[in-house]
C-alpha cells in the first residue's frame, strides 16, 4: 500500500477532494517523522509505537570475505505492533479496528 492508496481511501470514505485526502495524509507522516526524528516515541493506540533506538559502535563481518569491518554508532526506528493489532493481523479479533 503506499501513501497514495491511503489517501484515496480516505477521499472514498469521508468524501473530502483526493488533494485535502492526500495532504493530511502528508501531514500526518511528516508529524510522526519530525517526531521521531527528535528521539521522541510515535503511539498510536491499537496499532503499535514507533520507537527510535540508538545502536553503538560494533564490529561486523562482511560475508563474502569474512574481512572485519566497523559498523558506526547510528540511530533506527523500530515499530512494535500492539496486541490488539497483532491479533486481527492473524485473524483472531475481526471486530478490532
């Protein structure tokens, strides 16, 4: 699914223009990106939290050579899906969303 395909559900769904769908679907993303952008955790409630983690300095191997290599300190966000969410992923809560 892609940004586009969300923005159209909305316009499908509440009946606003395909620009205004589109809009807030950019000024949603772009809140949760400056959000975690400042280290700060993104919630959404029976969905799951976007966190940002911070990963150290560490070695590493490249496989094809098996040469050590340094992998550099780095910050990635990570998502975990709620409970709720992971239920009606695998088809045991239908009603849920």
């Amino acid at each position: 699914m892609k940004k586009a395909d969300i923005a159209n559900e909305l316009y499908e769904k509440i009946g606003i223009s395909k620009k205004e769908a589109l809009d807030i679907v950019e000024m949603v993303l772009d809140t949760m990106k400056e959000s975690l952008k400042n280290g700060e955790t993104v919630k959404i409630a029976g969905f799951g939290n976007f966190v940002v983690r911070s990963k150290h300095e560490r070695k590493g191997r490249n496989p094809k050579t098996g040469e050590e290599i340094g992998i550099s300190p780095r910050r990635v966000v990570t998502f975990r899906p709620s409970h709720i969410f992971k239920q009606y992923v695998n088809g045991q809560n239908e009603n849920a969303g």
